[in-house]
C-alpha cells in the first residue's frame, strides 16, 4: 500500500511538469535517441538526462545505452499507475451516486 | 488546441501536488465543508483555500458558499481532461504496436 502511494507520488510529480509531458508525448510515437529529445523542447541535454531520471524513476519512460547512444523508450507501467488512480476515484464517486439514487428511489 | 494544452497543463499542475491529490480523494467520498478539509491532512485552513482556489481553477473540484460555510465537490471535468490526455498517449503508443506488428506479419 505504501509502495503504491509512493509510486503514485513520483508519477503524478513527473507527469506535473509540462516539459516532462512534452517527453512523454514525444515518445508515445516512438523511441528516440536522447539527444533528439533537447531540440524540438528547445532545452539541453543537460535538462534532458535530468527529466528522464525522474521519468525513469516513475516508470514511465525506460532507457537503454548502446554504445554512446542512449535509447528513450515510454513505459506501460508509469501511465497505468496514473489511470489506475483516476478510475479509482471516478469509480468512489459513482458509488455514491449510485446510493443517492437509491435513496431518492426509497426514501423509507 | 491552445485552451486544451491550457488546461492540461493547470489539471496535471494541480494533482502533482500530494496535498492537492488527497483532498480530490477526500472528496471523491462526498462533498465536505473546506474546514472539514483541514484537519484530517493536518494543514491549515489558510493553506486548504490556496489548494482549492488551484483545484478549482483546472476543474477538479467546485465549491460553493452558503451563508458560512463553504461547501467542496469533485467535478468531473478535471479528472476527464487527465484521463483523455493518458489514453491518447495510451493509443499513439498501441497504434504504433499494431503497425509493428504488421511490419513483422508482411515485412514485403
């Protein structure tokens, strides 16, 4: 339950910040070296390695060094966590809808 | 386009916070009293009104105020703009998949 929360932290932290996204969204068309990822978000490489440590550590991107090329690739796990969390409240309040509605069926 | 990228940005600004995505789960269980908010996440009630204003500015909650007391509720639209946001990477991701496998079926 813990380990869950603290995932849950770490994607909602990554998913957060708009440049992160951009990666994100970048790479859901496909696998990129690293270094194409800094031009079109107009950042550096620098910045680049940075944001993917933290979209690594979210698991919602993984990368793979071959040679001096550092593949970018986007994870299932990552995403899942974040839709896991929205169904799960969206799924809290349509309970209680649900009741209300019972209740004004039966007011007895 | 513009409005969208707007509010998927103030959406994903809002729940990257952990005080912020506790209270969206707070009140997925019903509508409270922002007071009422206060406590249970042992945060003043100053700091519980700067986090509504940000929820109720990307559509995840709505408040309303009767004579003292203001009253909090989720609102779906928030949580919509998120959710299609994941599944859209969700999809670009599976279409590419399914164009692989493709590929690998008639590599002609």
């Amino acid at each position: 339950m813990l380990t869950q929360r603290v995932h849950v932290d770490r994607v909602f932290h990554a998913l957060g910040d708009p440049t992160r996204r951009a990666m994100v969204e970048k790479l859901s068309e496909g696998p990129l070296p690293a270094s194409k990822l800094a031009k079109p978000l107009a950042i550096t490489l620098a910045a680049v390695v940075q944001h993917l440590q933290i979209l690594e550590e979210s698991g919602l991107v993984r990368t793979e060094k071959i040679g001096r090329v550092r593949t970018c690739r986007i994870e299932a796990k990552g995403l899942s966590v974040a839709e896991r969390w929205i169904s799960e409240r969206r799924s809290e309040w349509e309970k209680r809808f649900d009741r209300l509605g019972k209740l004004l069926e039966n007011p007895e």
